[in-house]
C-alpha cells in the first residue's frame, strides 16, 4: 500500500471515529454539566492536565522510538523490530512505574491546587485523582505495542480500537450519570472499560505481530541504542517545556482564579478541540507517511509535500479560526447558557494561539518525521518558561486573559524558530519563503475576519438556532470561495486538486 493509499485511509477512519466520538462527547458533556455541575466539570479538565503533566515522564522515548522503527520496518528487518519493541517495552514498564511513584507523591498537595471547589470534599478530590492515576498508569504497559502499528502507517487500527472504547464508554457514563448522579461510578465505569481494551489490544497486537513474543532477541548495537539515547535526550527538554506551555493553563487557572471558571474554559475548548482533531487526523495520518518519505525520497520531492502540508494546515485552521471568532460565543450561549461564556477579550486570544498553533503542528510534525530533535532541543523548555512566567505575572493582574497572553507569546518562539530549523536542517533551503506566506495567509485571515464581523452585526442582533446556521453557512461559503480566489493558481493548490481528481477517477473506475 502506498504512501497516499495509507494516508487515506487512516484519515477515514480517523474522520469516522472522530465524527461518533465527538457527537457522544457533546451528549456527555450536556448530561454531564446538568447533573454533575460546573465545579466537578473543571475538576474533571484540572486532573486530565495534572496527569498529562505527570506524563512526562514518557520523555520523549516513544518519539525516539518511533522515528528508530520507520527504516527496519520499511525494510522488513524483523530482527531489528524485535530489538527496538523490547526496548520500548522495558523502557514503558520503567516509565509507568515512575508516574505511579510521583503521582502519588504530590496527591497530598491537591487541595492547593483546586480554590473554591464547591460542595467537594479533600476527601473526594483525592480519590477521584486517585482513578485518573490508575488510568494514566496502566496505559504504560500496552502503549508502546501500538508504534509498530504507526510505524507501518497503519494508524486506522488505533483509531478503530480508540473510537469503540470510547463510544462503550461514553454510552455507560451517559446511563450511569441518569440513573445514579454520581461522580465516582462515573470515573469508575471509564477505568472499568479502559481496562478490558488494554487487556484485549495486548492480545490482539501478539496474534497480529506473533513474531513480538519470540524469546531470542539479539540485543541492539551501541551505536543504535546511542542513537536513541542522544534523540530522547533532546526530546526531554521538549517534552518539559511543552509540558511547561501546554498543560499548566488549567492549574494556574484553578490555582488563582477557581475551578468553576476552568470548567467553562474547559467548554470552549471541547468545542475548539473537536473541530481541532478533525484537522489533526489529517495531518498527524501522513507522519509515518512523512518518515517514509523522507528516509526514501529527494529533498526537492520533500520541499514539495512539505509546502502542500503547509497550505492545507493554513487554510483549515484559518477557517476554523475565523469561524470560531464568530460564532463560538453565540453556540455556547445556545448550548449551555449565556452565564458560561467568556469575554471576547479571552476568546480572541485562544484563538490566536489556536491558529499558530496548527502551523506548529504542522512543523512540529515534520521535523519529528525526520528524526531532527536535537538542533532546538531546548527552544520547548525556554517557551515553558516564558509561558509560566507571563501567565502567573499577568494571571494576578488582569485575570484570565493574561494566562493566554503568556500562551501566544511562548507558542510564537516555535512558529519563529521551527522553520528555520526545517528549511535549513532538512531542506537546505532559506526560509525567507515560508514567512512572506505567514505574512499573507495572517493578512488574508484578518480581511476575512472584519468582513464576518460586520455580516454578523446584521444577521446574527438575536442569537437563535436559525440565525446561528445562517452566519456558519455564509462563513463556509464565503471563507473557501475567497481562499479559492486568492490561491487558485498556486502550486500547493494544484497539487491537492490533482490528489481530489485522481481519487474521484479511481472509484468512477
């Protein structure tokens, strides 16, 4: 199966598993928000990022792991598989043990991390923490098993196995919210299911690699096992710092505003992130696409694909972003009620760092398809930095805004440095070209943006049902016929367009 052929069908079942995951996602949370309440829904967001924060332990080994696996699985060097799984293996084993030991370490401290959690208890704080410690843990032990199955660009094994747990376990949580009202059965029901489907893919992967349980197993030689402590090593001090960026928004927010405001944040985001995955099944489909390419083809051919990847990125997160400026405040209004939504203040600046981040990904994913880690391996650690510092600086002087302010300006090092890093590194190129595009995609995406602004001031006085699917069908139509205007002759859009025709031939065919 081809590089395309691959791609293709890993964003199908991506986009399927997406789509049901999401519908029962927002089913969940209505249920979820009206007989559990706004306190537990921003506990819920705080422990999901306390144990994402603990996940650093992982340290990048199963990035370093991967990018190993891309040229023994191209080449069908099993033996060679067999070394790196079982290190993986002994490494995730290390890993899982590791999160457990701190995880319990600072569960005493919890109570400073949650003000004003009304109507719960320490008591209750501790044991639910407790839950998302076991789930976290026991992911270490089947997780790795999954990279053989990216690392052969068949990610749509993942997803299928991902999308019916998931589906199990939303439709049980949805039944057990109405029938008792509690939130331990609640935890308890995911950890139950998230368990059987450890146990099943443990099982499932062995029948399907059996070779993975041989008991010879030549040991790797110096100069690979180096390789792979000199990637992780760079990789640590990603994984700090994007940690440091990433995940702290919702423990500063907990920490010195309230958990209730952090469940409303948390509404916005459910909503941006599920518009965000459907974009991210995409590009995150064709990495191993990418790390094939790039251990097989010419730079020129990779300047080429890695363009395109560019301009789809800057497009549909441009949409998104655009469209959520609109109209996000108004769906929330609809779908929980005005007393939840946020200053437009705070949503611009989500929404800034909500496009800048798609171009990262789009970079981040590239220069991790290529195995080059080291070159900026400590760019994550000072954006942590700067992120921790800005936010809690500004958190306590004007409030929730000034937690995203200190997000935008650490995520723009990386959308500065990263390019430079690629072009130079990968494509030995100059990267003056990518930033005239930045330039223009921002200044086309701001054109849009008060051209909405304006419509919606007309459409949209009263905020209904009606007048909400009016402005998001004027937004898709509008939004794509100006971006086909402008880019129509460009070669990235070309190239899509024959990627389109050539898939439509082929079922006509």
């Amino acid at each position: 199966m081809g590089r395309v052929q691959s791609a293709t069908k890993n964003i199908v079942f991506g986009q399927i598993g997406n789509l049901v995951t999401q519908l029962l996602g927002f089913v969940l949370r209505s249920v979820f928000i009206a007989h559990l309440g706004d306190t537990l829904v921003g506990v819920n967001s705080l422990y999901t990022s306390i144990l994402s924060v603990l996940s650093m332990a992982e340290l990048g080994i199963g990035t370093a792991l991967n990018y190993s696996l891309y040229k023994p699985v191209a080449n069908k060097d099993y033996e060679k598989i067999k070394s790196y799984m079982l290190l993986y293996k002994k490494s995730y084993r290390i890993i899982g043990l590791v999160v457990a030991g701190i995880g319990l370490v600072i569960s005493p401290f919890l109570p400073y991390l949650v003000k004003q959690p009304d109507g719960v208890t320490v008591r209750d704080l501790t044991l639910y923490y407790f839950i998302f410690l076991f789930n976290t843990v026991s992911t270490y032990f089947v997780a790795y098993k999954y990279s053989l199955v990216n690392a052969e660009q068949k990610n749509y094994i993942q997803t299928n196995i991902i999308t019916v747990t998931k589906m199990i376990t939303v439709s049980l949580q949805i039944i057990v919210i109405l029938a008792t009202g509690n939130f331990y059965a609640y935890l308890l029901t995911a950890a139950a299911v998230e368990l059987l489907q450890k146990i099943y893919v443990s099982h499932y992967l062995n029948r399907l690699y059996p070779y993975l349980k041989d008991k010879r197993v030549e040991k790797l030689t110096k100069e690979e096992t180096g390789e792979v402590v000199t990637k992780t090593k760079a990789l640590v001090l990603h994984k700090v710092g994007d940690v440091a960026r990433l995940q702290t928004d919702s423990m500063i927010i907990s920490s010195f505003i309230n958990v209730t405001v952090n469940g409303f944040v948390d509404n916005y985001n459910m909503i941006m992130n599920s518009a965000a995955n459907v974009v991210n099944i995409v590009f995150n489909s064709v990495l191993s696409s990418f790390g094939n390419l790039i251990a097989t083809e010419s730079k020129d051919r990779q300047y080429e694909l890695f363009k395109v990847y560019r301009f789809a990125a800057s497009w549909i997160y441009g949409f998104a972003a655009v469209g959520f400026a609109i109209l996000l405040t108004p769906f929330i209004t609809l779908w929980v009620g005005a007393e939840r939504t946020l200053a437009f203040s705070v949503i611009g600046c989500i929404l800034i760092d909500f496009y800048f981040k798609g171009e990262r990904i789009v970079l981040s994913n590239f220069k991790t398809a290529a195995g080059v880690f080291e070159q900026d391996k400590y760019l994550a650690l000072i954006q942590g930095v700067v992120n921790l510092v800005i936010s809690i600086a500004l958190v306590v002087r004007i409030g929730l805004v000034g937690v995203y302010i200190g997000t935008i300006v650490s995520g723009l090092i990386a959308n500065v440095t990263k390019p430079i890093i690629i072009y130079h590194v990968i494509l030995d190129r100059k990267a003056g070209e990518y930033f005239r595009d930045s330039v223009k995609y921002c200044l086309l995406l701001v054109v849009q943006y008060g051209i909405f602004y304006g419509i919606s001031g007309i459409i949209m006085k009263e905020i209904t049902i009606l007048t909400f699917l009016v402005m998001f069908v004027i937004i898709c139509v509008v939004f794509n016929g100006i971006f086909l205007m402008v880019f129509r002759k460009a070669g990235e859009f070309q190239y899509l367009v024959t990627i389109v025709k050539g898939k439509f031939r082929k079922r006509k065919e």
